[in-house]
C-alpha cells in the first residue's frame, strides 16, 4: 500500500518533467526556423543581426530587448499599420512563418 503512495508522485512528475521537455524542444523549433526565415525571406539584405546581413535598415542585434513578440507578429504581418512612415515593404508571409520569425526576433536581446 505504502508504495502506491510513493509511485503516483513519481509519474505524475515524470510526465510533468516529459511535457516540459517537449515545449522546451518545440520553442527551439520554431526559434531555429524563424532565424532560417530571416535568411531565405531575405531580411538579411536590409537588416543586420550581430555581423549578418546589410545595413540598410535598423540594426535587430537587440529588438527583442525593446519590442514584444505580439508586436513584432503585428509589425510583420503589415510595418505600414503600425508606422505608415515605415520604409519596409509589405511582405508575403504565411501566419506560421510570421510567428517563427517573430519568436526568433523576440528571443534577440
């Protein structure tokens, strides 16, 4: 009787530890295919991140530090929205790809 006590913590521990493995694993999937997106999207032929791409427009080595990841998914899906005088073109993204890219930016501080 006594181990029965002792076993249900244990399980619900390792599916508890197992769960967040599996969110931890998806979050570096999607972090990895938002930075491939900033290079097959191009953005890196007007941006820079550290020593990648052109200096044409802003810097994003830290636009995680100063924008949300709900913001940066806004600005992505239409710049014009959110700053009508922004240079940045309108871009074709599907709503998977905005949020990969947006989680990758996000996690630059």
């Amino acid at each position: 009787m006594r181990r029965r006590w002792l076993v249900a913590p244990v399980i619900a521990l390792s599916v508890l530890a197992f769960g967040v493995a599996a969110q931890e694993r998806a979050a570096t999937l999607e972090h990895e295919r938002g930075r491939r997106l900033f290079v097959d999207q191009g953005c890196h032929g007007c941006h820079t991140i550290n020593a990648l791409g052109t200096p044409i427009g802003p810097d994003l080595s830290h636009v995680g530090a100063r924008y949300s990841e709900s913001y940066l998914r806004r600005w992505l899906r239409d710049p014009q929205a959110q700053r009508p005088s922004a240079h940045m073109p309108q871009l074709e993204l599907t709503e998977p790809q905005i949020a990969a890219l947006a989680t990758f930016l996000s996690s630059l501080d």
